[in-house]
C-alpha cells in the first residue's frame, strides 16, 4: 500500500510530466490530441492520488483545492464529454505551479502519515 509521501511525490511527477509536454504552449496543447491525452490522463493521476490521501495529510495543508482536485478527477473519468480545454489549460498554468510549490512544502516538512 502506498503511504501519503509516496502520493506526493506521485502528484509532482505528474505536474513534472505535464510542464514538460506543455511548455511549447497553447498552441500546442490546442492543436496536438495527443499532448491533451498526456495532459488529462497526469491530471487524473494527480486527482487519484490526492483522493487516496489521508484525511491528516490534506487537512494539514487547508490551502491546498484538494476538493477541487478530486472534482476534476471525478469529471476526467466519468463525465469526459464535459471536458473543456481552455479550462484544462487554465488549470495546466494557473493551478499546477501552486499545488507544485504546496506539495513540495509538505514533502519538505515530512509531517506526514505512513
């Protein structure tokens, strides 16, 4: 069973993995279905392993959208023709650095349930 600094570190791989398939940017990520695949399927990733965290873990850090992230996941999954892609990118520029900079803060406290 994986523990929660195992799902941390699953959720900035996914962020890294996405930074590197987006940074030729919009245009790109527009024109290219495969690079959106890329994209959705490290998103969900990223929502599974933030739904599998413990309580403790997301509770410590309150400024993370956890529940927001779980949404997303819900819709990539289950609802996949609600999908808009400037929302997806939205959330590529506007949301991916900020949940980077906080997962990597509690990596680095290394307060976290096994």
């Amino acid at each position: 069973m994986r523990d929660d600094r195992e799902r941390l570190a699953d959720i900035l791989e996914a962020i890294e993995r996405i930074e590197k398939h987006t940074a030729g940017g919009k245009a790109v990520f527009d024109a290219d279905e495969l690079v959106q695949n890329w994209v959705l399927r490290h998103l969900e990733i990223i929502g599974e392993a933030v739904r599998a965290l413990s309580p403790a873990t997301r509770k410590s850090s309150p400024d993370l959208p956890w529940t927001a992230i779980i949404g997303m996941r819900t819709i990539l999954v289950h609802r996949y023709f609600e999908i808009d892609t400037a929302i997806v990118w939205s959330v590529v520029t506007r949301d991916l650095p900020t949940l980077k900079a906080g997962v990597a803060a509690l990596l680095d406290r290394g307060e976290l349930e096994h």
